[in-house]
C-alpha cells in the first residue's frame, strides 16, 4: 500500500473513531434540548437558562478549555513516562485551576447582576433604555417593567446557580487531558454524556419543585459527575496527584496556550455580542436561536469537525516546506470528503426545516409557534453549512503549521462581517436579522480561510476538483429536488400525517435520499467514494466495493 493510500485510510478511520465517540454526546446534547422545549418551549425562562448557563461555559472554554489540546495533552505526554514527575505537573495544574477558576467564580458571583444585563440587557425592566437598538419585535415582547425585572431577576439567580460548574469543569478538563495523555481516553470520551445525562435527569426529577432553577442545577451536577466519572482511571494509571502551586513545566504550558487564548477572547466577545442584541429582540429570541443552533451543530460536529480532528495528526506531520505536496493532498481529501458529506445534508436541513423542528421539539410545551419561530432560524442558520463544515478543517491546517495568529485575526475580521449585518437588519427583522449576520460571520470567515489558504498552497482541492464538485452538485441537486416531493406529498396530499408522517419524512425519506446519493457517486465512479467506504463496517464496506 503506498503512502497516500495509506495516510487517506488512516485519515478515514480516525475520522469513524472519533465520529463515533461524538455520537452518543450528540444524541444526548438534542435530547437535553428536547427535554428543554419539552418543558419550557420558547420562552423567555428558557432564554433566561441559555443565557446564565452560558456564563460558566464562557469561563471554562477561555481560562481552560482551549489548553487541554493546544497545551496540557501535548505537555502531560512528554511526563507520562515518569510518574512521579507527571503526579507533580498533575498537581501543580489541579491547583491552578482550582485557584484561578474559584476565585473567578467568586468574583462573578458577586457581580452577577451587572454581568448579566452586559450579557442580556434586553431582559432588564426598560428594555428600550437598555439596549443601543432595539428591533420592533422587542417592543411588542416587552409586556410589562415588572415582568421584565423578573426575568433580569430570575437570570441572575440561575447564573450564580450555575456558577461554580465553572471550577468543576475545570478540573475535569485538567483530569482529561492526564488520562488522555497517559492513552485512556475511554474515560474523557464519556464526559459530554454523563454532563448531557445529568442536566437531563435533574430537570426531569426536580422541575415541579424548583421550575427552571432545575436546569441550572444540573448544569451544576452535570459538572461535578463528569470529575467523579474519571478518577477511576486516574485511580488506575497509579496516578497520585501532589498538591503544588507550581512545577517547571507551567510556564511552558501557559507559552503554549497564550496564542490560543487570544482567539478565545475573539470568539468569547462574538458570543457576548450575539446574546446582547438577540435579547433586544425580544425574550423569547435567544431561546427559539439556540434550539436552531443545536440542530446545525450535529452534522458540523458529526462531520466537519470529525474529519478535521482526523486529519490534523496527518497534516501537523507533514508541516515542512519540503512535505508540502502531501500536505496539500491532505488537506485536499479533507475538503473533498467533507463537501461529498456535508452538501446532502445542507439540502435535506433548508428544505426540511420546519419538519425537523416539528419532529425533535413540537411536544409539551413547545407549541406551533414556537416551531415556525425556531424553523425560520434553523432555515437562515442551514446556509452556513457547507462552508462552516470546512472551516474547522483550514484552521487546523494553520495550526498544523504552528501558525496560530492568522485564524485569530481572521475571527475579528468575522466580527466585521457579523456587524456589518446585524446592526442595519436588527431593526426592521429583529431576530432573524441576527441569524442572518451570524450565517455571514460564519461563512464569511471560512471564505477568507479558504482564499488565504489557496494563496498559500497554490489553490485548494486538487486536480479535477471541478469535476468533482459538479459530480456531487448533481447528486445534491436531486436530493433537494426529491426532498421538495416529499414534503408537498406529506403536507399537502396526506396532510401531515402527525408524528408517524414527520418520522417516515425526515428519518425514512432522509435515509433513502442519502442512499440513493451515494448510489449516484458510485455510477459516477468518484474516486472519494471508495475513501468513503473505509469509513463504513467491514460488510458495508464490501458492498461498496463490488
């Protein structure tokens, strides 16, 4: 086998390796969303839950959470030979986290209130004094002064509810990066489920006596169960942290991490931003937004990010001037099999859109109009996917390169282009406007990735690059046809069908459109299918090839 068959199979099977590990996350990430619209629809308590469990996460992702890839793995691994020296660094890294994290808690604990009318200012009393530009929609949302303290009121509660996740969060992440680095990442695999199963669980058993508090509580829970989960196999890698404030290899560590965490404050501050304007839109906004994001997160997760992973080991070995022409045909597999993938998918979620809402949330307290408010997003969200999909894989080829500022500064430029169009469509659409700006942002930034990255490498996606894209925009292009058929037939002609008809349309239907794509790729003998197919179990795998 020769060394690009080989690096391309290896790149397939890392990428079914870690797709396989997300799955179960996934599901359970949607059904803590349903669970969510299940019990609170589309309503500013359940804004209120999606802006105070924001506020832990943020502070997780931009003091930690980017280190334990850019730097404590990496780092960890060069000690986990001797043990005695790793049980140090282990305890020296546990001790700064749990400093720097605590006190950060404390301190944003008691300057909740002002946090969070910075982070959701239209929740406050007088929302038009509050918010620099309010939409039309958010006037018509603003009921009344006192439900608007309220709801400022509730937010900060479920805030400092939510708060100390943050330190517990952080200390399963230094926990996760040791036991990957000591090669037992079954334990961290599971984190995400256990974090989902918690949440899930507490509001389920606790929401008639403590109302959307029970969600914050199990963000709470959540966090403590993904630390407990993982000692025992700290337990068994002998592992025996010492308490220390400080060890040799911290300041490297926190060198590693300084470039990463400026990109982090960028993609923080875009965050911030986002929640503060949707919140003048209205109170319901940032809930019917995040059910939507959840939704066009799966397949990003499920595959752009997936591939990416996957082929980051392969390009970061091949980062030298002398290996660019492997680097690039890497990077050029890794763009194909994400379009070959992600273009179906685009169609199957614009065209569907309603009916996917309708299916995953339309229950309880989720009602019609919640679906068409959360289906208009999950629409102006979908246009993003292609090249999002893409994204994640050019900004890893940059820090294959050890190449961290460009992405930092394409990100700020992203927040131009976010600006650009939230703030004159803010007013006359109000939500949706800033959906809108967001699929820019998102696009816009992987464009400038995309352009950069061919200047670099003398264009992206290889020879016959063209033939290929019109080979699965063809295929695309009949899945969206098909599924256009299919939504008049179970809307119009069999008049839904209830949830029986919404199952057989989305899951059935999807599933036969997504193989009757893949038997087009296969007539049109695309080489990328049979890349594909290393992807697939072994008997499927055969099938393919015959």
């Amino acid at each position: 086998m020769s060394a690009s068959v080989s690096t391309d199979v290896i790149m397939a099977r890392a990428a079914v390796v870690l797709l396989l590990s997300n799955v179960l996350s996934r599901i359970l990430g949607l059904v803590r969303e349903q669970t969510i619209a299940y019990l609170f629809g589309v309503s500013g308590a359940a804004s209120s839950f999606v802006a105070a469990s924001q506020v832990p996460t943020m502070v997780y992702d931009l003091l930690l959470g980017g280190a334990v890839t850019a730097a404590l793995v990496p780092v960890f691994a060069d000690y986990a030979r001797n043990n005695r020296e790793f049980s140090a660094l282990f305890g020296a890294m546990l001790a700064l986290a749990a400093v720097v994290l605590g006190g950060m808690v404390i301190v944003l604990s008691v300057f909740a209130e002002p946090l969070v009318r910075i982070l959701v200012p239209g929740f406050a009393a007088n929302l038009a004094d509050q918010c620099l530009i309010s939409s039309q929609t958010a006037t018509v949302a603003a009921t009344s002064a006192s439900a608007g303290s309220e709801l400022l009121a509730q937010t900060v509660g479920l805030t400092r509810l939510a708060l100390p996740a943050a330190a517990f969060l952080g200390l399963s992440g230094v926990v996760n990066a040791a036991l990957y680095a000591g090669q037992r990442p079954h334990y961290p695999a599971f984190c995400a489920a256990v974090y989902n199963v918690c949440i899930i669980l507490t509001a389920l058993l606790f929401v008639g006596r403590f109302g959307v508090a029970s969600l914050a509580l199990g963000v709470l829970v959540g966090s403590v169960g993904q630390l407990i989960f993982q000692l025992p196999g700290l337990w068994r890698m002998g592992l025996r942290p010492r308490v220390a404030l400080s060890h040799p290899a911290v300041p490297r560590i926190l060198r590693l991490y300084a470039p990463v965490f400026a990109g982090l404050i960028i993609t923080q501050f875009a965050i911030v931003l986002d929640r503060n304007l949707a919140s003048c839109t209205g109170q319901d906004s940032i809930a019917a937004m995040n059910y939507a994001t959840r939704l066009v997160q799966l397949p990003l997760g499920l595959v752009g990010s997936a591939i990416a992973l996957a082929v980051l080991p392969l390009l970061a070995a091949e980062e030298s001037v002398a290996n660019l022409e492997n680097f690039r045909r890497i990077l050029n597999q890794g763009v194909r099999l994400i379009l070959l993938l992600m273009l179906p998918i685009f169609a199957l979620m614009l065209i569907w859109h309603w009916p996917i809402v309708e299916l995953v949330y339309q229950r309880g307290a989720f009602d019609a109009a919640d679906a068409e408010a959360t289906g208009l997003a999950l629409f102006l969200y979908s246009w993003q996917l292609p090249l999002t999909g893409l994204d994640q894989l050019f900004i890893f080829a940059y820090y294959a390169r050890k190449n961290t500022r460009t992405p930092v500064l394409v990100g700020i430029l992203g927040i131009g282009f976010y600006l650009a169009v939230a703030l004159p469509l803010l007013q006359p659409l109000g939500m949706p406007g800033l959906v809108l700006a967001n699929t820019v942002q998102n696009s816009g930034h992987a464009l400038v990735m995309l352009w950069l990255l061919s200047r670099f490498l003398g264009g992206v996606g290889g020879e016959g690059f063209g033939r290929f894209i019109v080979t699965i925009g063809t295929g695309t292009l009949f899945v969206a046809l098909a599924a256009g058929g299919m939504l008049y037939v179970q809307r119009v002609l069999t008049d839904g069908g209830g949830t029986v008809g919404l199952l057989a349309l989305v899951v059935g239907g999807g599933g036969l459109l997504l193989l009757a794509y893949l038997g087009m790729l296969r007539l049109f003998k695309l080489p990328e299918l049979a890349l594909l197919a290393e992807m697939a179990p072994a008997p499927f795998r055969a099938a393919v090839r015959r």
